[in-house]
C-alpha cells in the first residue's frame, strides 16, 4: 500500500491521521472504547519512519522481512502494520509498533539492539549492499482518554 504525501512537513502528521482514523474506523467497528473500560491498561504504540535508499530498496525490505521483523518478534516487539510511501522523491517505510507502556518498550529496543544476530545481519548487509536506509523519525503516540481501543487482529 503506498500512501502519496505532498506537503514537506505534514508528512508524519499526515501518516499519523491515517492510522488516527483507521484505528476510529476499527472501533466503531467492534463497538469497544476505552471509555468502556476505564481500568483498562491503554497501550502506546510507536510510529517509525525509515527514509530507504531507493537503490538498495530491495535489500532493505529483504532485511527487514527476512530478519529484523524475526528478530523484533523474538524479543516481543508487537508489528501492528506496514507501509511504504514516496514523499518529496523518497522512498520511506513507515510501521507501527504497539507495547503495553514505554518501559517495555525502552527495555526490548534495548535487548534488539544488543541482539547479536542482529548485529551479525546488519554488519554483513551494509557489505553486501552498502547503506540500505538513511534518517530515521520515530513518534511515541500515546491515546487520548477519549481514543478508541486498538483492536488490530493477528
């Protein structure tokens, strides 16, 4: 799916609308609301932006799919969905991560990142292919008291 954005800095509010309205569109959907629950923990979720190097592209979503996304997985990271978009001739892959509170989420980053496989695969992709990815924007989102529950399936 590919989102087209044209204006310079609305963009990561622009993606952050979309999923905004997508995760409304959900609830109305199933009906659920945290106003219903108001003991319910409320997740965050972590919007993340990857500006992708249009030549090595293919590498990217290899290593991604392929490795990192596994890797996430293994230390409890929670993809909730993925994207990519071209915004002022860049290629960009946009995800959204959910946890149960910013500790966790501090503690798993920290525990991906040390992940020695991990390590091992980006060391050896940036040989293979040189730079697959250049600036990266990441967004804590926390919900509003009036936000719908995120009710994504698996």
């Amino acid at each position: 799916m590919s989102i087209g954005l044209r204006h310079g800095a609305a963009s990561s509010l622009a993606i952050a609308g979309w999923l905004i309205a997508l995760l409304a569109l959900q609830a109305v959907c199933t009906r659920t609301s945290f106003a219903s629950e108001p003991t319910a923990q409320r997740p965050i979720q972590e919007l993340r932006i990857y500006e992708v190097v249009e030549r090595n592209k293919q590498a990217f979503h290899e290593r991604f799919r392929d490795h990192a996304a596994r890797i996430m997985a293994r230390h409890g990271f929670r993809i909730v969905a993925e994207w990519e978009t071209l915004f002022e001739g860049r290629t960009e892959f946009v995800y959204l991560l959910e946890w149960p509170d910013e500790a966790t989420m501090k503690s798993r980053w920290a525990a991906f990142r040390a992940d020695e496989e991990w390590q091992r695969i980006k060391l050896e992709s940036v040989k293979a292919h040189g730079d697959v990815m250049g600036g990266i924007e990441d967004r804590v989102l926390y919900p509003t008291d009036y936000s719908p529950r995120s009710r994504f399936t698996d």
